[in-house]
C-alpha cells in the first residue's frame, strides 16, 4: 500500500518531531538545573555554616579582650593602691618594718 505525503502531513510531523525535540532538550535543561541548584545549595549550607563560626570566633575574640581589661578596671586600683602604701611605708621606715617583722616571727 502505497501512502502519499501532502504538504499538510509532512508540516504535521515536522511539528510532532520538533515538539518532541523541544521536550527532550527541555528535560535535559532541567535535570541540568536541578544538578546545579542541588550544587548551589550544598555550597551555600557551608557558606552558612562558616558564616555562624565566623561570628561565635568574633563574639570570643571580644570576649577575650574586653573581660581582662574589665576585670583590670576593677580590681588593678585598690592592688595598686595597697602596693604603693607598702612601698611607702618600707621607704619611710626600712629598718622599723625589718625589725617589726622579726619580732612578728620570734613571738
């Protein structure tokens, strides 16, 4: 049986076959995407995970510096107000706070 092909059924399946090169390609083109945005994503996790440690080291780099100098404001003062007076009073009377301090041990 012989079947002849017009024009109109030639442009029909020209169509069909370009609709199904249209649908390969366009699968092609969203496995290609999902690959990529799944890539994408994996690298952004650890964009976010550096980015959380990044700022837990800064809040314990400020920490480390700023509790000593705090802690130093407050209690550098009064030691070094007592070692001054110590300093002063040995100065003043170095042989009295020797001889104090023998009989401090002997009693």
């Amino acid at each position: 049986m012989l079947v002849l092909l017009n024009g109109d059924n030639l442009n029909k399946m020209n169509n069909q076959d370009q609709q199904k090169n249209q649908e390969i390609e366009l699968e092609k083109l969203l496995k290609k995407n999902l690959a990529i945005s799944q890539e994408v994503l994996s690298i952004s996790k650890y964009v976010k995970k550096y980015i959380f440690w990044k700022k837990i080291i800064g809040i314990a780099k400020i920490v480390i510096i700023v509790v000593p100098i705090v802690l130093g404001i407050i209690y550098l003062p009064p030691m070094i107000e007592d070692a001054v007076e110590n300093i002063n009073s040995n100065l003043n009377n170095p042989l009295s706070s020797i001889i104090n301090s023998n009989c401090e041990n002997e009693q």
